[in-house]
C-alpha cells in the first residue's frame, strides 16, 4: 500500500521561489497546450512536455520536478479535459507553492531534516517514515506554512478487529450502524462560526484563515479517530455510495461539507488496507425503503417522506429505524438492481 506522511518545514528557505519557477513550468506547459489546439494538432502528452522543458540548470530547478510539474499537468489536462488553470505567482489569488518531485533521488533524508537542491530543510519529525520513498512534494497551506509530503510504499502491518458492520451515513446523525449505534454530528462549523464571522467583518484576513485551519483540523481529527476505531473493532466494513459531491451543489452544502462523508471513506479505505481490514461502497438505492427482513418495498421514500424515522413493515410488520435498516441493508447486500420486478408494498 502507498501512504503519504505529511511533515511540518521549520525553515522554507528558498521554497517560495522555487515555487515561483514551478509556476512558470507549469504556465508554459499551458501555453505549449494552447498552441496545440490552436494548430489542430494533438495534445502533448507528457514525455513531449518533458523534452520541452529540458532547461533544468538555467531554470535552477532539480530536473526530476520538471518532470513531476510535466507529469501532473497531463493528468490534470487529461482528467478535466481541457488546460487546467494558470498558476499565479503573485497578487490576492495567487496560488499556494507547490514543489513536487517524482522520484526519491531528488531528495535525501538526513536525521530529523532534509536535502533538496543542496538545501537542508528541518522538518517536526513526530512519527518516522517507513518503507520505500516513491515520490513526493513541498506544499504551502493557505497560512504560507511549508509542509513536506512523503508517498511511501509499505506492506500492511496492523491486526484489524472481527466482525462485519454496514454504516450509513447522514446529516443529523453522521454514521448509523447496523447494530444500532448511532454517531452524532459534531456540528463542528457552528462551534466556531462566532469567532469566524467576527473575524470576517473585521477584515482580519489571517486570523480568519487560522479558525478555518481549526475548523479542518478538529474535523480530520475526529474522523481519524472514528475511522481508526472502526477497524480496529471490525474485520470488514461496508459503507454507502452516497454522493456527497452532488449534494454539495445543493442547499445542504454547509452540512454535507461539514460532516466530512468523503473524508471519512477515504480514512476507513485506506486503514483497512493497512489493518488487513474488507472495506465495501455498496449502491444505497432503496437501502431505505427495503426491510432488512423480508425483502419488500415498503419503506418511506422521496423528500416528502423524509420525516419518516420509523416505519412497520406491512409485510412481516418489523418495525423499523429508518437508518438503522438502511445500514443493515448495506452489510446484509440486498441486491436491488435484480429485484426491481418485485412491486412495493401499497
């Protein structure tokens, strides 16, 4: 498996303007694009891109991130289908530094610091990096702190729990089990929306910045934690398809990013690997609808219905806790998509 660690830079240096030169790797790369669609002709792909810019001892930039900035442009490109946006060095909007490098040679570990460009860099080293380096960048936050970010391959290493349990996850409640369980909403946006919009109107742009870096670090910090508790008590854990990214273009948008549901699938995916753990998406249509029981649509279903927390099967009358049923239909794997012929319950 390949996990990232992520290290404070005490001292940046000269960081900031090899970010600059990234910059203008990057910005060329797009002008290269932009020339090629206009003369019809096709894109470049990466390795073209790389050729181009083989200017690494003018441009003072290690030659291996050229080729990591080359490489992250076609994908970008090819993913969104179109030139990624310009990278700006400057000004109110201007991007946050970024100095990637694509191989572990470019770089040198060194105690509790590291060598880049005959640079030594001091890192807060709280945990040590294990197994092989792969790649890896500097990054700037938004409070213009550096971090250096390690991709390292290692073998799963963790014992996980025993066990099976189907999450469903919500808004008033962010994930319902199907034993019953319930984990409430930390509401962690409200908690510090006082502070944020006095801030706000007063102008006080950085101090602003910091309760938005507080409000992102107390929710990966709970999620860590939940997700770390999960598979460490189940040998296997299946979670709902939900799309967030959807529902964030909704009106729920404040909750839906303050929940953190893509976030927390992303923590119990990549434990469960390291933890030697089973973890499933499964489809959540219907999940609500079909008893956990019997099998038969006769659920609450549409906005309308929403209210509903309850409901008696009219079929083999359970009752039921809406999301309790749902999360035991996702561990339990009714397959909806094959029982389509079978008519709801009136």
């Amino acid at each position: 498996m390949v996990l990232t660690f992520r290290y404070r830079v005490k001292n940046p240096g000269n960081l900031p303007a090899l970010a600059r030169i990234v910059n203008l790797v990057w910005n060329y790369c797009g002008d290269v694009q932009n020339q090629a669609r206009r003369w019809a002709k096709r894109w470049p792909a990466a390795f073209d891109l790389i050729q181009l810019t083989r200017a690494s001892r003018e441009l003072g930039l290690h030659s291996d991130a050229i080729a990591a900035v080359c490489l992250q442009f076609s994908r970008s490109r090819d993913k969104i289908k179109q030139r990624p946006r310009w990278r700006k060095s400057s000004g109110a909007k201007r991007s946050l530094g970024w100095v990637p490098f694509n191989a572990p040679r470019a770089i040198k570990l060194d105690g509790n610091a590291v060598i880049f460009q005959k640079q030594r860099y001091r890192l807060w080293l709280h945990r040590p990096v294990a197994g092989e380096i792969l790649c890896g960048s500097f990054a700037e936050d938004a409070r213009g702190r550096w971090y250096l970010n390690l991709q390292c391959e290692l073998e799963p290493d963790r014992e996980c729990g025993t066990g099976a349990i189907g999450i469903d996850l919500g808004l008033k409640t962010l994930a319902t089990f199907s034993d019953g369980t319930k984990i409430e909403r930390e509401r962690i946006t409200a908690r510090y929306a006082d502070r944020l919009a006095v801030a706000q109107r007063a102008g006080r742009t950085q101090r602003v910045r910091a309760i938005q870096t507080k409000i992102k670090n107390v929710r990966k910090d709970f999620l860590h934690r939940l997700s770390h508790a999960l598979v460490t008590k189940y040998q296997r854990i299946v979670v709902g398809n939900v799309n967030s990214a959807g529902l964030a273009k909704t009106r729920l948008a404040k909750s839906v990013l303050d929940v953190g549901w893509s976030m927390l699938r992303g923590f119990l995916a990549y434990k469960a690997i390291r933890h030697r753990a089973t973890y499933e998406q499964r489809d959540e249509r219907w999940s609500t609808q079909r008893c956990s029981e019997c099998g038969s649509l006769g659920g609450p279903k549409g906005i309308a219905a929403l209210g509903v927390r309850e409901w008696v099967c009219l079929n083999c009358g359970v009752r039921h806790d809406r999301d309790t049923n749902a999360a035991s239909n996702l561990l339990s794997g009714w397959n909806v998509s094959l029982q389509l012929t079978e008519s709801p319950v009136p």
